[in-house]
C-alpha cells in the first residue's frame, strides 16, 4: 500500500505535519524517493531538498515533483516549512507527499476540495444569472431603434444622437413597479385622482343640498 500523507494548517486539520510524516514513513528506509504535489495558488520552494520548486496548483505538470528526501530528519524539516506556510495562508490542504507516485484517487481527493469551493463559487454565480434573467434590466436584448421606441413610451426624453449605452441606461433607470402596484403605473393616479375628485365633488354638493333644504 502507497504511504501517503496530506499536510495543511494545523488549526485547520487537527494534524500535526512532523506527527503525520512519522507515523506514515516510520520503517521508511532512506533516501526515500517521494513525490511532492503542491495544492497551494503559489509557487513554493523548499532549499531542504534539492530540485524541490513546485509551481502552483494550477499548473499540473510542475505542480507536482519526485525527489529524494536524504534522511527522515531532512524529511521532517520539510515537512516544518509545508506546516508553517500553510498555516500562515490559513491552506487546509497545503502539500500532498508520497513514496512514489500519488494515487489517482488522491489526485480527486485534492482536486475534489478545490473543486467543491470552485463549484459552490459556480453555483452562487449562476443563482445569480439567473436572478438576473429573471428581473432583468428592461434594456437587454433591445436594438437601438426599440430603445428609443421604448424610452419615447414611457414619456422619457433623450437627446437625438444619443448613444445606444445612454438610451439603454436611461431606460434601466425607470423604476418597475411590481406587479399589482399601480402607483408607478402613470394612469393610476389620474384614476385614483378623479375617484377622490368626484367623491369629494359628491360630499360638497350634498352637504350643498342639506344647507338649501335647511334653509327653505
């Protein structure tokens, strides 16, 4: 069976780097040819180990390395430097070691929690295109001529040379009303108006009437 250790934060993991290295690689017989891959967003570099620089994660050729680790003092002096950079940066999952090369699996491991973060970050970016389609800005999908149709019925006015970017946003800055709210709807407050117009109206000629009849 592969002996494989994950380093990261300790304040993160539970995990102490030299405990987990001591415990994987205790009958380890040195020098131990390793690979090293880096899960970091940066370049590292450990001057313990001759020829180990690992590019970031990104870069999936030289992101990953085998070297040979001269003994298990050497070993957990590296496995020091992972500890403190990862915990400094707050990195869960900082470096990946391996006698030989890493498992498949581990790869989907490492990649499967950067994908996780990069997927919910996905998921949150399409809820909100789609909350965008949804109430989406009035000027969308509209040529220069249906903007400026658009504007003149709405009563807006704008300059004859115009932009379409100034029309569109002209447009996008008249308020919507939600549905059911006539109070942004223009007929609505002639209507209520002239609802209150000829109740007032009303009143005053009956009161009108009561006086007369009074009187006579």
């Amino acid at each position: 069976m592969t002996k494989i250790v994950k380093l990261g934060a300790p304040s993160l993991t539970g995990k102490d780097a030299n405990q987990l290295v001591a415990e994987a690689f205790a009958d380890a017989k040195y020098p131990l040819t390793v690979t090293v891959k880096n899960h970091m967003p940066r370049d590292v570099v450990f001057p313990e180990v001759p020829g180990l620089f690992l590019k970031h994660v990104a870069n999936d050729k030289e992101s990953a390395k085998t070297v040979k680790v001269a003994s298990h003092d050497l070993f957990q002096r590296v496995a020091s430097s992972i500890e403190q950079i990862a915990e400094l940066n707050r990195y869960k999952l900082a470096v990946t070691i391996s006698a030989g090369a890493i498992p498949a699996e581990t790869d989907g491991d490492a990649s499967g929690e950067g994908a996780g973060g990069a997927g919910s970050g996905e998921g949150t970016g399409a809820s909100g295109e789609g909350g965008e389609t949804i109430v989406k800005k009035p000027s969308e999908g509209l040529s220069y001529d249906q903007l400026k149709d658009a504007l003149k019925a709405k009563g807006i006015e704008f300059q004859a040379n115009a932009k379409k970017a100034d029309l569109a946003a002209l447009l996008d800055a008249v308020p919507v009303a939600p549905e059911g709210d006539k109070t942004a709807d223009p007929a609505a407050p002639t209507g209520d108006a002239s609802g209150e117009g000829a109740g007032a109206a009303g009143q005053e000629n009956g009161a009108a009437d009561g006086q007369q009849a009074t009187g006579a």
